[in-house]
C-alpha cells in the first residue's frame, strides 16, 4: 500500500506545529516567563530552542523520513541488524497513549468552559461563584466524562478520514483560526487601561527580578520549557516525518515549526499578562490562571461574555491541534506494524483512549483519594511518567541512534537531515550533538526525576 503523504507543505508545518503548540505552552509558558526575569528568560529560551528543540527534532524527523513508517517501522528499517533500537518505537505508542488518557480530559475543560462562556453561565457571578464554577466541574464525572469522550470520538472520526482529507485539511482551518484568534485577542489586552505595566512585568528583561529568582534557576527553567515545549522523543513527531516530501531540508522545517510554537507562546502572554496587571489581578501558575483568574478578569471587561468564549474557542483548538496529531502517531502505529485499515486502526484506538480516560476523569471525584506516584492524583502520576521520564528519556535514544555508531550513525541522519533546499546542518556539529547534546538531555532527565 502506498503511503499516505501530506498535500502541501504549508499542511505539514501546520500539522507538526499543531502538535507542539498545546495547553501546556499556551498558558504555562507566560507564567514560567513572568516568574523568571521576563525578557532574559525569554533570550535563554529561544537559544535553548536552537541548540537543543531543532536538533533532536530533526532526528525524529529524520528517522520517520528515511524509514518511511512510524517509530517501529522505522527503527526496524534503519537500525543495525541484531539490534534492538525498535523496542523503543513500542514504548512511543505507549507513551503516546498514555499521554491522551489525561490530555483529552483537560482538552474537555477547554470545550466546557467555551459552552459555558457561549450560554451566559458566568454572567452576574462573584468572585466566589467564579471559583466554584471550577470546583464543581472536577466534582462532576458526568460533565468530565461526555467532554472527554465527545473530544476522543470527534478526533478519531477526523483521523478516520485520513491524513490529507481529515488531519491536513482540519488541522488548517483551526490554525488558521487559532492564529486569528490569538492576535484580536493580544491586540485587545494591549488596549486595556494599565496594558502597559502588564507587557513590560512579561517581556522586559529584568536582571535584577532574575537574579531574585536565581540566575540559575533561570536558565535551568528556560531549558526545560524548551525542551519540552516540542513534544519530543514519543515519536508524536516522527510520524510527521514518515509523510514527508524530501525536497526542504529538515532544519529548516524545524525552524519554521519553532517559530510558529514560540510565535504563539509568546502572544498568549499578551493575552494574559496586559488583562491580569489592567484589573489588578497576579496571575497564578497552573490550572487557575486558566480556569479561576481569567473568567474573573473576563467578567469585567466590556462584552467579557464573548471575549471568555472567543479566548476557550482559542484554547479548544490549541488542545484539539495536539489531540488529533498524536492520535494519527497511534493510529499509525497500528495500521503500520498489522496492517489494518485506517477505520479499524482509529475504532481500536479510539476504544482504547476512551477506556484508558476513564481514570483521570474519575480522579478528581469518585477516585479523588487515589495517589500513584506519592501524592501525586491521577492526572498529576501520568503527566510525570510522560514528561519527566519518556520525552527526556526517549529523546535521548532518538538522539543516541542518529549519532552514534551503533545506531543508525550521524553520517546517515545528516544526510537526510540536508536532503533537500534550505537550512543545513553544519557537519562540524558533530561533536556537540555527539558529546553536548546528549548530557543537556541528561541533566534534564535527571532533574526531572529527582524534582
């Protein structure tokens, strides 16, 4: 069987950046950037971002480019004969499962908040009620679990339809709408009474606020939201390089796609930021910023009603854009490694996230006493085994097989890393990706595990 390719290129940066631009950076990123130094975190990030977040990307592109199949596949086609690298293409599909069975429940709070934004349901409400809007939500298995489950069927129902017509050409329109999205609302927080003192708090570079922080801690918080902010070494991205075209240079592609990722990070905080300073309130880390802080500020704005909405609109396609990318990564995987047909692949699939869901969501009510990882709930157990030990932990074995002799080699990665018009990757980095690369991977793995 043929494999299935994206239709334009433009449908391949969208879908990829799709992927990497979720909830995560969208409302973690502007508080990260407040609470250390604003502008020089900023500068610490977007240098992280080019000498770690492009690198390791272009290997799983790389990787999925020259196999030509998801992660197993792929392994298996390129790795030595004898050796093993494959297994890791397993744990890929698990991590990527894994990570759908809390990520779907929190993408369901954004299309909840929007349809209560969209009915009038904070309308009137104090500060008071604000907060409990949120409280009785998580208390709610019902409401939880029909938000959760209508965001996996209607996700693996575009999937179904296959990578042109139903990934491709939906995950354009909501880009498309994203990104007109979050530059009418950044223009309207920079127009607020008191704007101003919010922008220069998020983007001017502050020594003296950083150094309160720690210079250190700084830098090290600038390297892991680089780091994660791409969604690397669970082949959510590697998929995307099995569809590829060889006629751009993956640096190059991988530029494009950072800088959609960070384009979008950096104006959500021109969303939040102005709005929280213009009505006197601090923004929170976490849940609350989103969930609690904003409708508060919504409520006092002019038409705060639409603006709520437009703003949950906004967060719904940027968890949705991660949702259907990583559920075409299971999909095929499956359809890959047993062949089946897209529509089996995405019922199976979609059986399986729906059932493997079902834990988060109870977690906040009916499981509520339930801890895995020490005190950690939940959400909070699975969301530390994907990002503190797969994403650093795989991104290192994709970046030891595409540089070390026992892998795939780092003559071959580089070669189709340059294939094709555009940014090339200079050989002499040979031995930073070799020796450096790597032990910036492990500080953050090690850093992470022991947080």
């Amino acid at each position: 069987m043929k494999r299935e390719s994206f239709g334009s290129r433009l449908g391949f940066i969208l879908v990829s950046a799709g992927c990497a631009i979720g909830i995560g950076n969208v409302w973690k990123f502007p508080y990260v950037t407040g609470a250390n130094g604003g502008g020089l975190f900023v500068l610490f990030y977007l240098l992280f971002l080019v000498i770690m977040g492009i690198p390791v990307l272009t290997m799983e592109f790389s990787v999925g480019r020259a196999g030509k199949k998801s992660a197993v596949g792929a392994y298996k086609a390129l790795e030595p004969k004898g050796s093993f690298w494959h297994l890791h293409g397993w744990i890929c599909l698990l991590g990527c499962t894994l990570l759908m069975m809390y990520y779907t429940t929190v993408s369901g709070w954004m299309v909840s908040y929007f349809v209560k934004f969209v009915r009038g349901d904070f309308s009137g409400l104090n500060h008071e009620a604000v907060d409990s809007v949120f409280t009785t939500m998580l208390g709610n298995p019902g409401e939880m679990g029909f938000y959760m489950a209508l965001t996996v069927i209607l996700g693996f129902i575009i999937c179904s339809f296959g990578l042109e017509k139903g990934l491709e050409r939906i995950t354009k329109v909501m880009m498309g709408g994203l990104l007109g999205l979050i530059l009418l609302l950044a223009a309207h927080s920079l127009v607020l009474p008191g704007a101003m003192e919010g922008t220069k708090f998020y983007l001017l570079p502050d020594l003296g606020r950083a150094m309160e922080q720690g210079l250190g801690k700084v830098i090290t918080a600038a390297m892991n939201q680089a780091f994660f902010t791409l969604s690397l070494g669970v082949g959510a991205m590697e998929i995307f390089g099995s569809y590829m075209g060889r006629e751009k240079s993956l640096a190059g592609e991988a530029a494009w796609i950072c800088t959609l990722d960070t384009f979008v990070a950096l104006l959500s905080g021109l969303i939040i930021f102005p709005a929280c300073f213009s009505y006197g309130v601090q923004p929170d880390a976490g849940p609350s910023l989103i969930f609690i802080t904003l409708p508060r500020v919504f409520l006092h704005m002019g038409f705060g009603r639409l603006w709520g909405a437009l703003f949950f609109l906004f967060m719904t396609f940027a968890s949705f854009s991660t949702v259907i990318a990583v559920f075409e990564n299971l999909m095929a995987n499956l359809m890959d490694a047993f062949h089946w047909s897209r529509k089996k692949a995405a019922l199976i699939c979609c059986s399986v996230v729906l059932l493997g869901s079902i834990p988060c969501v109870l977690g906040y009510n009916v499981w509520s006493n339930l801890h895995i990882l020490g005190n950690r709930d939940v959400l909070d157990s699975e969301d530390f085994i994907v990002s503190n030990l797969l994403l650093p932990l795989g991104s290192l074995i994709f970046l030891l097989f595409c540089t070390t002799k026992w892998g795939w080699g780092f003559d071959n990665y580089l070669a189709e890393a340059n294939t094709g018009e555009g940014l090339k990757i200079p050989r002499a980095l040979k031995y930073y990706f070799q020796f450096g690369l790597p032990i910036l991977v492990l500080f953050i793995l090690f850093q992470g595990l022991f947080a």
